[in-house]
C-alpha cells in the first residue's frame, strides 16, 4: 500500500448519517426552492443580459478596458474591439437560447392546461 494515500472504512459505526425528518425536510426544501418556473427563467435571462451588458459598458467608459468572457480587452485597438463583439454575439446568443426554452416551456404548460 502507497503511504499517505487513504483507506475507506468498512465499520458502519464510524458512520455517522442523521437520517431525521428534519434534515429530510431540508433536503427537499432545497431541491424545490432550486425549481424555476417558466416565467421566472425568461425574466432572469433579461436581466442577466442587461447585467452584463451594463458591466462592460461600464468598465469601457472607466479606463477604455473591458473584462470580455475572462478575458481583459483594450477597446480602442482592433482586437480589442473584435473580442468586444465576439463576446457581445455570445451574450445575445446566451440570451435568446434562454428566452427561447423559457417559452417553449410556457407553451407547453399553457396546452397542458387547456386540455380537456
């Protein structure tokens, strides 16, 4: 055996696991407070754009420099500003995908209420 490395238990009493109604409850408190409906996830997409978009303009307006997916970007060169609408592409591209399931999820509930 590799010194340093581990070794699992197989003694259940070292063990310990609260299995209470309590801490069940918690769990799946969690798991349904993390549950968006449809219309939520529309409204989070509009503002996680308007967000970051506002972000950049900011930083652009500061120092000219702008934090674009990670990256740092001078604006007033021409790489700069090819990263500036790469990254703007990606952002609306982000955008439209998550507007987009947001309301085909909303046109599915909504026929599924209206079945007879």
């Amino acid at each position: 055996m590799a010194a340093g490395i581990p070794q699992a238990t197989t003694n259940i009493n070292e063990v310990s696991v609260a299995l209470s109604r309590q801490s069940q409850e918690v769990v799946n408190t969690q798991k349904v407070g993390a549950f968006l409906d449809f219309a939520y996830a529309a409204y989070l997409a509009i503002d996680l754009y308007f967000e970051e978009i506002g972000g950049i303009y900011t930083d652009i307006l500061d120092d000219n420099k702008a934090v674009v997916l990670g990256t740092e970007v001078d604006v007033t060169t021409l790489g700069g500003n090819l990263a500036l609408s790469v990254a703007m592409d990606v952002i609306q591209a982000r955008r439209d995908s998550m507007e987009g399931l947001a309301k085909a999820g909303l046109k599915n509930e909504n026929k599924l209420w209206t079945l007879r």
